[in-house]
C-alpha cells in the first residue's frame, strides 16, 4: 500500500486542473458575494447561483486594467483559468476581465462576431479604400431627428460647402435599426452617384450602440460601392461597424470633418501654389533669357556675316601687317640704300673731282684719257670737273718723267 502526502496529491490535482485547457480559457456567469479587497490590492470574492459558488481572485495587475469592479450582489461575467490553491487547498478561478452580466453578454457577442469577421477578412487593411480627395456628392447614413446630422451639415458647410450632401435616413437605435441601416446604404449606392458615405450616430450606451455591432451592417459597408466614413457614439466607444469602414472616426463631426477637405486649408494650399508658380516661372523665364542669350550668341558666332566680317577684319588685320611689313622693308631699303650711296659717294669718282681732279675723254671714241701716249696733238678732249664739263683741243703732249 502507497501512502501520499497531502501536497503530493495537491501538486498532482493542480497539474490536472491545470493541463485542461478547458478550464484554462473560459467564462462564469454568477452573483457577487463576498467581495473584498486586501491592503495588497488584491480582489478576492465568491461567485455563485442557486446550487454551487466558486472562490474568486483577481490580482493587482489585473486590477488595474480595469474601471469596473463588481459589488455584492451583483451578477456579473468573469472570465479567467482555474487552478488550484495549493496551501488552502481550494480551487478558484483566476480572473483576468469582469463585465456586468447584461453587458457581459453583448460583450461575449460582440467579441464572437468581431473575430469571425475578422478571419473573413472584412477588418484586413489591403481592402480598405482611400476617401476622394474633392467629393462631389456625400451620403449621410444616419436618423434625421438626431443631432449627428446637424453635426455633419454644419461642419460640411464650414469646411466644405461645395459638397452635396444627400440624407438615407433610417432608424439608428433599436430591434429594426440594423435592417434599417443596410437598406439605407444599398439605396446609396444603387440609386445616388456617391463618392462617399458617411454611417454616424450620437453616443450613448452599449445597448444603444448595439445596432452598429449587427453583422448584417457590417456586411452591408463591406460590400458598399463607395467607401464608408464611420462616426458612431463618441471616441471611446469601438463598434463592429468600425472595423469594417474604411475610415473610422471618433464622433459624427469628426467623420464629416475627414470626408472632406477644409476650404481654408486649399486657399492656404491655393496661395501658397500660387507663390511657388511664381517663382517656378520666374526661374524658368530667366532660365529661358540665359538659354537665349546662349544661343544667340552661337547664332551670332555661326553666321554667314559674323564670319565675312571676321574674314574682312582679317584682311584689315593682314592689309596693315602687309603694309607695316613693307614700311620696314623700305625703311630698310631706305637705310641700305643711303649705306651704299654714302659709299658710292666715297667711292665715286665725282668725289675725286671735287678734290681738284677731273675726267679726261677723247671726244670722239669717248674713251678716258689715263695716258699722255694715248692723246697727239691737236685731238679734241671733253674734261669732265666736279660743276660741269668743257671741251679741249691737245696741243702738245709730252710725257712726264717716272721716278
């Protein structure tokens, strides 16, 4: 016989509990009692209905996440993981979210449905589709009574008055809301050309909300032509058909405030285009001046005239080298001549004669006279001197004794 101690049983009581994963994920529906709250921060109570009750425990840091915390006597839903208290030897469950019962459920609800579409793909982000930058024609899905839609006219009007606006109303708050709301949404698209459609409602509580959690209004905006602006309750509450819409804002005048562009801003956007134009123009003006001016100047460079007048300035240029050229060749010629003159006077027999002597010649053969043998008497000499010439007769010709 094997005898146990009492934690071993324990210990292995707790590995079943916890190796169930049924007990590990799941929600209890039950009355408050006994409800405390230690020093440490630690909420313990019991959970009960008419025939069992379950110990409770839900620690500090779960504590905090939450703004609800239930009193005695209060029905509520709990969701957490059982498992046992091993040193008091009890079961309880370990609570990790609290809810109100009747909220509790529309909250089971809508985190069934929430998930469900999501594995469907209606929340995927690839599908959403971007709002038209300068709408045309908005749909206004919402209750004409309600103060939404006085929100959405008036911030259309101020941001963007050139936008028609046409109402689908419908009821938005009650068992016959949702069909409601999908046939006010299929009208729009199969009867009006708009660009957008805006899905809006006033706040309120969850119940009062409940109408944008229908799936059926969840499948009507997903499969809407135009995309869907959604501003349901204020911006705290999150509904079904947030997750579907392609936009999802927080309030009705915040959707309508995203539908449409703000009518200042595009005057600022306008004027400032306008200065940036400008001076686009101005860069690409002076740009082209440069650009022209460039190309007259090849213009002026490949003409005909520019090169003829080059080639005539050439010959202009060439004229006066020719003509300075041959200045200096005379001036050469000049100097070289007056060289040689200055030496052909040396030279020149004019010169002897200006010393005193003179030029004999037989005036008949013209031949000079360098010797007393070549003259007899009475032949007729020409007698050239340095002022002229006269004529001779010989009358005697005697020869000069020679050293």
């Amino acid at each position: 016989m094997q005898i146990y101690r009492v934690s071993q049983i324990t210990s292995y009581i707790k590995e079943l509990f916890d190796s169930d994963y049924a007990l590990q994920d799941l929600w209890l529906e039950g009355e408050v009692s006994n409800y405390s709250r230690a020093a440490s921060g630690h909420v313990y109570f019991t959970l009960k209905d008419e025939e069992a009750q379950i110990r409770c425990v839900m620690w500090r840091s779960q504590v905090a996440h939450w703004a609800y915390l239930p009193q005695n006597g209060e029905a509520i839903i709990a969701h957490g993981r059982i498992s046992i208290y091993e040193a008091g030897g009890l079961y309880q469950l370990y609570v990790d979210n609290i809810q109100p019962a009747g909220a509790g459920l529309l909250y089971l609800q809508f985190e069934a449905l929430r998930e469900r579409l999501a594995a469907e793909g209606l929340f995927d982000a690839e599908r959403k589709r971007p709002l038209p930058t300068f709408p045309r024609r908005l749909g206004v899905v919402t209750s004409p009574t309600a103060a939404a839609l006085r929100d959405i006219v008036n911030v259309l009007r101020r941001r963007y008055p050139l936008v028609e606006v046409v109402l689908s109303p419908t009821l938005v708050q009650g068992d016959e809301a949702p069909s409601q709301i999908v046939a006010a949404i299929q009208a729009l698209n199969e009867h009006v050309d708009v660009d957008a459609i805006i899905v809006a409602r006033g706040g309120g509580s969850l119940e009062d909300l409940w109408a944008f959690n229908d799936e059926r209004v969840a499948r009507a905006i997903y499969a809407s032509q135009a995309p869907v602006v959604t501003g349901v309750g204020h911006e705290t509450d999150l509904t079904i058909a947030d997750f579907v819409a392609d936009v999802r804002a927080p309030t009705p005048s915040a959707a309508a405030e995203v539908a449409v562009p703000d009518q200042q801003e595009l005057r600022w956007a306008v004027e400032s285009w306008r200065g940036q134009l400008a001076q686009f123009m101005r860069v690409r003006i002076e740009e082209g001046r440069r650009a022209l001016q460039y190309q007259e100047q090849v213009l002026r460079r490949l003409s005909p005239q520019t090169q003829i007048d080059s080639c005539r300035q050439r010959v202009d240029d060439l004229m006066r080298s020719a003509l300075a050229a041959l200045k200096h060749r005379l001036a050469l010629a000049r100097e070289r001549l007056r060289t040689l003159d200055s030496q052909l006077q040396t030279l020149s027999p004019l010169a002897t004669l200006e010393r005193g002597y003179a030029i004999t010649r037989h005036l008949g053969t013209g031949k000079v006279v360098r010797s007393v043998t070549q003259v007899v008497a009475g032949d007729r000499l020409e007698v050239r001197v340095s002022d002229g010439q006269f004529e001779s007769t010989v009358e005697a010709a005697q020869q000069g004794r020679q050293a």
